[in-house]
C-alpha cells in the first residue's frame, strides 16, 4: 500500500468517525427531548387527576360560580387531549386556559370563608400549586432540551447529518402572554 492511500484510508476513517460522534450526539439529543416531555406528562396528569377532586369540593360551597368551575373543567379538557397527541402547540394554549381558570378559581374561592377553611381545599389548592411549580420547572427543562437539539440541527456540519438522517427541529412549549398576567381582582368580584 503506499503512502498515498493510507492517507485516503486514514482520512475516511477520521471522517466516517466523526460522523459517527454527531451522529451519536443528535439521538442523544433528540431523546433528551423525548425525555423532557416525558418528565412534563407525569406532571401533567397527576394534576389532571387532582382537579376533578378540587371542583368537587369547590361545588360543595361555591353554588353560584358554575361558571368558573366549567371553564376550569373545559380547559383541563383541552389539556388533556393536547397530552395525548403530543400537540406542544396546542398544549401552550390549553395550558394558558387552566392556569387562568385555577387563578380565577383560587380568587374566586377567597370569598367563601367556608372553602378556605376546609382542609380538603387547602390540601388540593397546595397540592396544585405545587404541581404548577413543578410544571413551569420542567418546561424551562423541556425547551432547553428542544433548544440545544434546534441549535444542533442547524450548526455545520451536523446540519448534514441532521438532514441525511432526518432529524427535525421541535416545538418550545410556550404560554401566551395572558397567561403570565396576574388575575383581575375587580374584575372577579366587581
């Protein structure tokens, strides 16, 4: 063999393996991100089995809010079809709608002595807002798997092997604006 395909040997070899390195790090990324959304779906339903207990409890003392339990009830709804699709998009907005209907149903609530005080309400209110806590965390998580894995895909040269191999680009899970807004007291109970 001579010196000139050893070379040629050598070069395929270091870029065959090089390939092999992003390739590697792409589905390391591409499961982070499976990963993340994962993490976020376990949260995800383990509030959707406790609102239901919640406005149970709310409907005992709040007779005259039907209003806004239904829409706490709709939404928790919306949500829950958009974690069964994986509907990332879908899922920001329903996302928006419950968290302003349990912030409107938390506020709501501050007018029935009664409610406040009972030791059900107060363990779902904390429960909740725990897993709410709990959510946001794992989002900011979520978008920064989906943030390296977008980055990655578009960076020379893995965007090649991105592209050989199909790896796409994913959704942020994002909430509107609204959603971040504090509740209209006034608005409540003017």
């Amino acid at each position: 063999m001579d010196l000139g395909s050893s070379v040629m040997l050598v070069a395929v070899v270091v870029v065959l393996g090089y390939g092999i390195v992003i390739f590697n790090g792409l589905v390391t990324l591409k499961h982070n991100v499976a990963k993340a959304w994962s993490n976020i779906d376990v949260v995800l339903k383990q509030r959707h089995d406790e609102l239901p207990k919640l406005v149970e409890i709310c409907k005992q003392y709040m007779a005259y809010e039907k209003d806004t339990l239904e829409r706490v009830i709709s939404a928790r709804r919306a949500v829950a079809a958009a974690r069964e699709s994986h509907d990332v998009a879908s899922l920001g907005s329903a996302e928006t709608q419950l968290r302003r209907g349990l912030g409107n149903l938390f506020a709501v609530a501050e007018a029935y002595p009664d409610l406040k005080a009972d030791k059900n309400f107060r363990h779902l209110q904390e429960r909740i807002s725990t897993l709410e806590d709990t959510i946001a965390d794992r989002r900011e998580f979520y978008n920064e798997s989906v943030n390296r894995n977008n980055v990655r895909i578009e960076q020379f040269p893995d965007l090649v092997i991105a592209r050989w191999f199909n790896f796409g680009a994913q959704a942020l899970l994002e909430f509107s604006e609204a959603e971040k807004a504090d509740v209209d007291l006034q608005a409540l109970f003017g």
